[in-house]
C-alpha cells in the first residue's frame, strides 16, 4: 500500500493550457521524491495541489489511505517549505518555528522543547531571538524547514528550495535537507527544475514535461536508461543525431521506428588503438576544446553529426587545435534510439 | 478559497462605486442633457458652444492647465536635478517645504501671495516705494505662480525619486561611449524619467484643471470652467443646474482625455532598472554651487511661502479686517468664540472619512492586489474616474443626485462625508493593494499549511504586515479630507461648515486674520498627521502624492 497515490490530475486553466495532463504517481513512507522538470511542466502545480492551494479539474490525492481533496489545506497537515522562503518578518526565529504549533494549541513547555530541538536540528540556537531578517538566505530557509518539521507532519512539500541560494551553499543545504528527512523518516516531495539536484537528493525521481510525466525512476534508471528523448536531453548532456547517421554508429539494420540516437558525450573518449576491441570508431576534425578542470570538453566535427566528447581528468598539457584531425571511440551499446514521438525503442541489429 | 466573504468584498464595492460614482455622475449626464421643461435635448451643450463666456471659460482652463503644467515641469525639474545629483546643504529642509507646499491649501497660497503681491501688498508697496512699479498679481500671472509653486512638488518627488534610481553603469556606459555629458542626459537620463515626468506633470495639469479656489480668489474675472461651474450653481438668482452640469461634464471630459494622453505616452516606457549601482550626488563648488543652491532655495521657499505667510498673519493683532502693530493671539481668540463649530466639524468629518475609506479601501484593495480576476481588473480601472474628478464636479454630482426622496442627503454631514470619500477611496485602495504586493502570497500559504484557517492566517500574518503602511495611508487621507474645500463648497449649510469653507468665506470677506489662523491651525493638524505617517512607514514623500 503506497502512502500518497495521486491519480489522473488533471488541471485545465483554459482550452489550450493544461498545466496538469493526467498525472498519477505514488510514494511510499520515508521516501524522497523529486518532480523533476522545466518551468512550466506542471510539477509546483502538481505540489501546490498536494497541499491544498490549488484545486485539480480532474483526479484524486489520498494519503495515508484516506482522499486529500475535501480537507482544507490547512487541515491537511502538510509541512511545506517555500522558493522564497516565506518566513514571517514580524517574528522571530523562535516565534516563527513555534507558529505551527500554536495554531494546535500545543502546550507552552512542549512547544519550548520542540522548538528547541527543530532549531538544534537546523543548527540556529543561537538565533533563536533574532528576527529574521538580519539572517542570510541559507539561515532563513532552515527557518523554514524547521518551521515546517516542527508540527510533525504527515508529508513535507518542497517547492525549489534552494534556487534561491548560491551554488556551494545549495549543496550543503541539499546534504541536510536529505539527512534530516532520512532521521525524520517523513515521505518528502522536492521540486526543482535542477537536474544534479534531483539526482543527488532523491530515492525517485518524477521527470515532467508539459503536464505530463515523462518517466518515473531511481537517479540510476532516469540517468542511464532514459525512457523518453526529453528525459535523455533533460537529465545530463546528450549528443544527438538524425536516423540516417546510422552507418557511422555501427548500426548496419536499424529498427524501422528509429527516428534520433543519443549518446552521451562521457560514453565517447578519443580513440585509442590498443584499447578499442569492440568499439565503433568515427573520425573528424576538431572544432573546439574547452578546459573545465576536472574533465574537458571536445567538440568534433564527424560525417555523422557534431559531437561532443568528454575527457575525464584531462592533463594540463593536453590541447587541440580546431581544425586538427581526431578519432573518436565509443561502444554500440551506449547508443540509444528513439521512435518519432520521442519513445525509446530498440537499437535493432548492428 | 474565501469565495463567500471576498464575494461580499466584491459586491459592496460594487454597490459604494455606483451609489457614490455612477449615480451621480449619471445624474450630471441626466441634467446636462434636460431643458427646464426635463425633455431630453442638446440645448445646453449648444449654448455652451455658443456662449463667449463659456468658450473664453474652457480656453481659459487649458492656459491655466498647461501654464500649471510647464510651471511645475521647470521648478519642479530643476528641483529634482539639483536635489538628486547635487549635494544641497539642507536638503531635508528643503523636501520639508516642498511638503508644506504640498499640503496648504491651494487657496491659502493664493491669499498668501495676494497679501504680499496685491494691490497693497507687502512686498509690492515696498518696491512702489523704492520706485519700482510691479503689477499687482491678479489675474492670469497669478493663477499661474500660484499653481506652479503649489504644484510643482508632485513633478518634484516623483522625478527625483525616478533620478535617484537610475543606474549609474549606464550613465557610466554612455560616457565610456563617448558621449558628451549634455548628450547623456538627453538620451540616457532624461528617457528614463520621462515617466515621471509626464506621470508628475499630469498631476499638476489635473490639479490645475481642478482647481477652483485659486482662480476665484487670485483670478478676478478671470474665469475657468471650475468657476463658471460653481457660479451657475450657486447663483442666488437664477441658479442654472444643468449649465452647470454640463459644464463639470466639460471638465470630467478633459480630466479624463489628459490621463489617458499621459497613458498612451508612456506606455512603452516602464523600465525596470537593477539598483546595483546607485548614482552619486555630486559637490559643486564655486558659482555653479551657489546658483544650484539660489534656485533650490528659491523655489522651495516660495513654495512654501503661504504657509509660513499664513502662520505670521495669524498670530498679528487685529480687529476684525484690520491688522495692527505687534503680535498677539486675537484670530485665535475668534476661532475659539465663533468658529468651533467648524473645527468640530472638520475633525469630525475627516476621521469618519478615514475609518471608512481606510476599512473599504484595504478590502477592496486587497481585492484587487490578490484576486486577479476581470472584475477586479475592472474594479480597479473604475477607481481611476473618482480619481480625476475635480471637486466641484463632485459637489455638483452629489446634489444633482442626492437632493430630493428616495435619497435626500443635502444638507447633511453625511453628503460631505460621502464626497470626500468617494474621492479618496482610490488612493486608499491603490496603497493598500501595493502594501499587499510588497507581502508575498507564499506567506499566507505558509500559516495555511502550518494549520490555520484562511482568515486566520491573514489576520495573523498579512494584517501585521500591512498594518503600517495601512495607518500611514489612513493619516495621508486624513491630511485630504481635512484640506478638502471644493466639493464641500458646493455641499455645505451653516451648520455643515468646515475650516477650508470658513477659511475660503473669511477670505472672501476681507477677514485675513481669521483665515490665517485656521488655516495654521489646518497646517498643524495635516503636519501633525504627515509626522505620524513618516514614523510609521519611514520618510516617504512620494506616499503625499
């Protein structure tokens, strides 16, 4: 029995603009989920559905065995944390922690212990008295994630918690979110449109497009068995080519539905001759080269297509001039194919 | 989520917009377009074509309209230039008379400057004696000094806060381009203010518009369409409603054609800047210093002249129109014996104004700012027409519509209540819906989710927040309501009376000390209130506007 089941939600805003197309997925108890996807995609429309701010066409929430739809939000007893953190000016950090737990009458000296315990979770005892706004936005979102914890909900919602912090501070944040939730052993959804975020932080990730999903799986199975063209690009970087580039990729007798291939550019490295047993090999010449630090990126122009491969650990001496001639090597089976309608289906036979 | 209760919101805005604004105004069309016989005809407007009184009447509305307009577009310009880029020693003194500009009462200034450019003014006697002959300011110079020292603060704040915020990279990349510092101004700088310039200027060519005690006091014979209207409609003999209505129709017609000219100037040009870079204040020195200075200097004082003029006048001996050597409490004397009935009366009018238009207009503004709907979208274009109105054609409006069963009003304090309502109710709305704005939904949201209900999560988390900003813009009404004068000269009996009224019946009456010491006790109480806002919400001044 999963925990929270969504089914067929449906949000029609007009004719043309359906922000929710069908959707169904289930998480299980102590899970983190994330939607995954573009602005637009219908994932904060999904989220803001669960908690109650906004109401389906078509479709029903359960959680916990029971229908979500007619409880009021605020009876639903969601936790949710916020993109713009949401942390209430007039109060302080300890007074915006205990909000929660006002609202359900919890007793004074319970109330000082929970809070107590929420902030030392999210390391700010020491700003307990202060008022928000002399914290920085890291310190304010754990205001909120404590804020949200502190009433023990029954299902936390996080609504792209963390775009609007700096890049080292969002993996820090996103290391404590995922260790408080696994302490907590409380289901989490996590929407973001960040692809690293999602893989590094979720148990399952829910890629959506258009208002439709587009693939349901572990980071393993979205990363390196995509089930769709969107989640192949989406997820990760992808090289693509046209069906006809098939001769060149080893694919004597393509399947009929073939329509694009897709390799990632890590799955393509520079042609060694002693260590290319089984490999398909592809020529071309070099366009341009970019240094990232640890790996490297090359952009090479073959019969087939533009491709980019990736250099893992690249000397500091290595250097290509544009235009010079290149080998590449990469093996058949890291080759995806993809039917008209974007669908994943068999390479055929090589 | 609330459909119940911000469904009722909806519908009794609807119903205050056309009890208190179409119905009136309809009534005005109604009556412009009734013979005496109440056949329905276009005689009045015809007449109104026909008369030279009328036609010189409107074509005199537009030099006043337009010289208010370029008046307040120079001082107020150089006064946003200089207070925005150039260090001026004093500079809160300075923007603390161009408040008290803001605030007196437009025909206060007019007195002020006749008493010392009159025939036998102060300033003008001195210079006859000297050998100097100056007119005296009746007439249309005067109306125009007068409008463009009073209105040239709106120009003022909005543009220099526009200045203020132009980001200094681009003036910086302008000059990296080569560009001469006269070139940059005139196409980075001034572009970008443009806005605010017109938005300031259409203030003051409103208000200008509008604006019926200056030219009746500073006038003399030089009529504007405000003034024709409210002679017809209060002649003793032959009173002639519907020239009257037809002429505020005129009047509502012009108001309403200007703002929409302003919008569709500046429709393309919001820009939003990034404030990254903020743009300096520069130290002159030497000659440019001082002339900066003079002209700051000059035109605040001026501006702020009648005030101080007025707080003079009122503390010098008199007996009755005449003043005397030396200094003593006499127009106050007066005050207390005569006219506290109409102290009471402002007081009591203007706080009922407040607590309503302060309660209506945070609903309704809260309507606006949160639910986007059609309705709300159209609620808030409605709000715009009271927005424009000139007072007179509010009073006129009022009368037209309240004057006989089922709605008999006229007469009573609840007219005038209304009418000044109804003309602030815009303002209220606006602040509180950009209050509400500045309060992210997301953290009513987050009191919902927590676990409190819809109302309870707005009483306990937006109330607070916009709760500042809600009692300030109350103050700023109450500085409106009890400056108010137009309408409430249309509408007021003896027992009705308020201090402008009484200030604007002392005047006529040649009773220059009395009206001098209402009009500071006025000034006292609108600074008082003015002081109270700035503490609550911070200096401010564009939040007079």
């Amino acid at each position: 029995m999963t925990y929270l089941t969504v089914e067929n939600a449906t949000k029609i805003y007009s004719e043309k603009v359906r922000a929710l197309d069908g959707v169904s997925i289930a998480v299980e108890r102590d899970e983190f989920f994330t939607l995954l996807g573009p602005s637009g995609c219908g994932k904060t429309t999904l989220l803001r559905s669960i908690a109650g701010f906004s109401d389906l066409t078509e479709g029903r929430i359960a959680l916990a065995g029971a229908r979500l739809d007619p409880i009021p939000s605020h009876k639903r007893d969601i936790g949710m944390v916020f993109q713009d953190y949401a942390v209430f000016p007039h109060l302080t950090v300890g007074e915006n922690v205990a909000f929660g737990l006002k609202a359900r009458r919890v007793p004074a000296p319970e109330t000082a212990a929970r809070v107590a315990e929420a902030l030392a979770t999210v390391r700010l005892v020491d700003y307990k008295a202060r008022l928000p706004a002399a914290l920085s936005g890291g310190q304010q979102q754990r205001i909120g994630l404590a804020r949200a914890m502190v009433i023990r909900p029954k299902l936390l919602l996080m609504d792209e918690p963390l775009s609007n912090l700096d890049a080292k501070l969002r993996v820090d944040l996103r290391d404590e979110i995922r260790d408080i939730q696994k302490t907590v052993g409380i289901a989490a959804i996590y929407v973001t449109h960040d692809q690293e975020e999602a893989l590094a932080i979720s148990d399952r990730i829910c890629v959506m497009n258009a208002g439709r999903v587009e693939q349901i799986g572990t980071p393993q199975e979205i990363y390196a068995n995509p089930q769709t063209i969107f989640v192949a690009t989406f997820v990760g970087t992808m090289n693509t080519l046209p069906r006809e580039a098939a001769p060149h990729l080893g694919m004597t007798e393509p399947a009929a539905s073939v329509h694009t291939w897709a390799i990632r550019p890590e799955h393509i490295r520079l042609a060694r001759a002693e260590a290319d047993a089984g490999r398909v090999r592809i020529e071309g010449t070099v366009e341009k080269y970019t240094y990232l630090g640890r790996e490297a990126h090359i952009l090479v122009e073959t019969a087939a297509a533009k491709l980019v491969a990736q250099i893992a650990d690249p000397a500091p001496g290595l250097s290509f001039s544009a235009g010079s001639p290149v080998a590449l090597a990469f093996r058949r089976e890291d080759v995806l194919a993809f039917d008209r309608q974007g669908a994943r289906v068999p390479a055929g036979a090589a | 989520m609330r459909p119940g209760f911000w469904t009722i919101v909806g519908i009794l805005a609807w119903a205050i917009l056309i009890g208190l604004l179409v119905v009136p105004l309809g009534s005005v069309l109604l009556s412009s377009l009734q013979d005496a016989s109440g056949n329905v005809t276009f005689a009045n407007y015809v007449r109104f074509i026909e008369t030279p009184r009328f036609r010189t009447a409107f074509v005199n509305t537009l030099i006043v309209g337009f010289g208010g307009l370029v008046g307040s577009l120079v001082l107020g310009g150089i006064m946003a230039f200089c207070m925005a880029r150039i260090e001026i020693r004093g500079s809160r003194l300075v923007s603390l008379f161009a408040i008290l500009a803001l605030v007196s009462p437009p025909f206060i200034g007019a007195y002020s400057w006749i008493v010392l450019f009159g025939s036998g003014g102060l300033v003008r006697q001195t210079l006859m004696s000297w050998g100097i002959f100056i007119p005296p300011i009746f007439g249309l110079w005067g109306i125009l000094i007068v409008f463009s020292f009073k209105f040239y603060p709106y120009v003022y704040l909005l543009t220099s806060g526009a200045l203020g915020n132009i980001n200094r990279s681009l003036e910086e990349a302008a000059e990296s381009l080569g560009m001469t510092p006269f070139r940059r101004v005139m196409a980075i700088s001034f572009p970008l203010v443009l806005p605010a310039l017109s938005a300031g200027g259409l203030l003051a060519l409103i208000h200008s518009i509008a604006d019926f005690g200056t030219p009746r006091l500073i006038g003399r014979g030089f009529s504007v369409l405000a003034t024709e209207a409210y002679t017809l409609y209060s002649a003793e003999v032959g009173s002639n409603l519907s020239m009257a209505t037809t002429i505020s129709i005129v009047l509502i017609f012009l108001s309403m054609l200007f703002v929409f000219g302003q919008r569709y100037m500046s429709r393309r040009n919001v820009y939003h800047g990034n404030l990254i870079n903020k743009p300096v204040k520069r130290k002159l020195t030497g000659f440019p210093n001082v002339v900066a200075h003079v002209a700051v200097y000059f035109i605040a004082l001026a501006g702020a002249m009648p005030a101080i003029i007025a707080a003079i006048y009122s503390i010098r001996r008199t007996s009755g129109p005449v003043f005397h050597p030396g200094f003593g409490l006499d127009s106050y004397r007066r005050i207390l014996y005569n006219l506290a009935g109409a102290v009471q009366n402002s007081l009591l009018f203007s706080f009922a104004v407040v607590a309503l238009v302060v309660t209506v207009g945070t609903l309704i503004g809260c309507l606006v700012a949160r639910r986007q709907t059609v309705n709300s979208a159209l609620l808030d274009s409605t709000l715009m027409v009271p927005y424009v109105m000139p007072g007179i054609v509010v009073g006129i409006a009022f009368v037209a519509a309240f004057n006989a069963p089922p709605v008999a009003l006229t007469g009573t304090a609840l007219i005038i209540i209304l009418s000044i309502f109804i003309r602030r109710l815009p303002y209220s709305v606006r602040s509180s819906a950009s209050a509400l704005r500045q309060v992210s939904p997301s953290m009513e949201e987050a009191a919902i989710s927590l676990g409190y209900s819809p109302v309870q999560a707005f009483m306990k988390v937006t109330v607070p927040l916009i709760l500042p900003g809600i009692i300030a813009g109350g103050m700023l009404s109450f500085v409106t309501a009890i400056n108010e004068l137009s309408s409430s000269l249309v509408l007021y009996v003896g027992g009705t009376a308020t201090m402008p009224v009484r200030i604007y019946i002392a005047i006529n009456d040649g009773d220059y000390g009395t009206a001098a010491a209402l009009s500071t006790v006025l000034l006292v109480l609108s600074g008082t209130a003015i002081y109270a806002a700035f503490r609550l919400m911070g200096r401010d001044e564009r939040a007079l506007l």
